[in-house]
C-alpha cells in the first residue's frame, strides 16, 4: 500500500489537474490578460506564463528587466498583444520574429538601440511605440515619433517593412561575401598548388642537371 501511495501521490499535478493551476501567476490572469506590470520584476518565468495558454495579452511593463530568456518568443508564439514598456531592455532576442501573432507591440521607455533582423517577420504587428529609446538614427527616422495612435499604427508598418527589407539584403550582402571568401580560397589554393607544382618541377631539373654532370664526369674518366 505504501508503494501505491507514493505512486498516485507523485503524478497527480501533471494528470489530474489543469496545467494552468500549477502557474504562479495564475492570480494575474484576468480573462485573456496576465497582468505582470509594476511588479518589480528582474526575471520572469516563460514555463509558468506558458501554462496559462489563454493569456494572449502579456503587460511586463514598468518592471526592471534588462533582458528576456532565451525561451520566451519560442515559448509565447500565441500572444498578440506585449507590452514591455518601461523596463531596461538593451535587447530583444533573436528569435523575436517567433511572436508570429504579435498584433500589438509596447516598447516605450527602454534601452534598445537595434532591432533583431527577425524583426520583419511580424507580418501581423499593427500597433508599435518605440519611443524614447536611444534608436539607431535610421531606425528612428523609419520609426516616427510615436506620438498617437495613428503614428504607432504606422510605425508598426514603416518598421516591419524596412526590417523585412533590410534583412534580404543583409543576407543578399552575407552571401556576396561567403562568395568572394570562397573565390579567394579557391585563388589562394590555386597559387599554392602552382608554388607546389614549380617546386616539383625545380626539383626534377635539378635532378637531372645532377644526372647529366655524372654522366659527363664518368665519361671524362
């Protein structure tokens, strides 16, 4: 009996029971939003905002974060509205173009300089602020002010495109060079093959010159 025990004891949490019970932030959950902002938050926990899978609305804002996990754009693919406003983020991830169903974007009051190149990807962003962050000049020249909402929906759209583009040619630019690499590769192979095939060639000469000097000598004697 004991060994039942301890059996049905230790699974109940992943069988019995909603995964969204587990969450430790379930009591921030208010119908489709989990509310986080001004909670003085350094860290978050993706797992446990990914056991609440009705949260499709994600408020970080006003908290201390400088960064995001590595797992969060993979993990919160179905949010549609983020807002990090008023943290100190320096970055976003890489994968950041992972929030394929992002339509909603906060990013006031932070660090960022760049945007991730997967940044274009978010074909479904309609609204964006990016306000006082210290931008790239042309990033900010793309962006707008942001000063309304109309000027968010269009930064939104301004900012997705250029991103979309600047990444095909950034690739275009990086395939360029991977081809000129290989072409100096080839080149250099090539000198190294014709040093090599000189230094033979060298080697056989003087072979023979050695040759033909025996022969004369041993002729002479």
């Amino acid at each position: 009996y004991i060994y039942i025990y301890i059996y049905v004891y230790s699974i109940p949490l992943g069988l019995n029971y909603p995964l969204s019970v587990m969450s430790k932030y379930k009591d921030k959950l208010d119908g489709k939003e989990l509310d986080l902002g001004m909670c003085s938050l350094s860290t978050i926990s993706v797992r446990d905002i990914a056991l609440l899978p009705r949260a499709t609305s994600l408020n970080l804002s006003y908290n201390r974060l400088t960064q995001l996990p590595s797992n969060f754009c993979s993990s919160l693919t179905h949010l549609t509205r983020l807002d990090l406003s008023n943290n100190s983020l320096t970055e976003l991830p890489d994968d950041f173009g992972s929030l394929v169903n992002l339509k909603h974007l906060d990013l006031l009051g932070n660090q960022l300089t760049l945007l991730p190149l997967t940044f274009g990807e978010l074909a479904k962003l309609k609204w964006l602020d990016v306000k006082d962050n210290p931008l790239n000049p042309v990033l900010h020249s793309v962006a707008g002010d942001c000063l309304n909402d109309a000027e968010c929906r269009k930064c939104a759209s301004l900012l997705v495109s250029y991103m979309k583009q600047f990444r095909a040619d950034f690739e275009r630019l990086e395939e360029a060079r991977e081809i000129r690499r290989a072409e100096r590769e080839a080149a250099r192979l090539e000198v190294r093959r014709q040093k090599e095939k000189a230094k033979k060639l060298l080697e056989k000469e003087k072979r023979r010159r050695e040759h033909e000097t025996n022969r004369i000598l041993e002729a002479s004697a």
